[in-house]
C-alpha cells in the first residue's frame, strides 16, 4: 500500500510496478481517496481500478515494467488531495 498527494491535478492512466516472480501472474489494482492508513484493514472504502491478467514478471529487484495499456481506469487526483493504491497478486 502507499499513497500520493497531488501538487496539481493529475489523472493516472497507468502504473509501473515490479514483481519478485518471473511467472506469469495476475494483479489487481485497489484504490480509494485519502490515506491508506485509516482503511489499511477495511475493504468497503477500497475499489478495484484494474486488473492485468499473465503480467510477466521480471524477477527479484528487477527494472520495474509498465503494465499493459488501459488495464486501470483513468484516476484523476485534485491539487493537494490524497490517494491511496494497493497492489495484489
């Protein structure tokens, strides 16, 4: 889990992550407004942005990869707000 908070608007249209394994893996995207750390252990606040299905991994401490185009929908942050995601696989 981690957060961003927004100098000025942005929409997220993708993220670069990076994975321990070199098999191919699926992996979900959770988001919400705010913090993480008020809802780390609540599921309500939290919704799905995306899902990429047999992501290959690069293995252990590798270069980090984009994940394939359009597998999250469009976040848009506002200036000076918070946002929460959560990676899982």
């Amino acid at each position: 889990m981690f957060d961003i908070k927004a100098k000025s608007d942005l929409t997220i249209y993708n993220l670069n992550i990076s994975l321990y394994t070199k098999a191919l893996t699926n992996v979900t995207i959770w988001t919400k407004a705010d913090s993480f750390w008020r809802d780390k252990n609540y599921a309500a606040p939290w919704s799905i942005a995306g899902i990429a299905y047999n992501v290959k991994g690069s293995g252990k401490f590798a270069d980090t990869f984009i994940l394939p185009r359009y597998t999250i929908d469009p976040i848009v942050v506002s200036a000076g707000a918070t946002q929460a995601f959560y990676i899982s696989k």
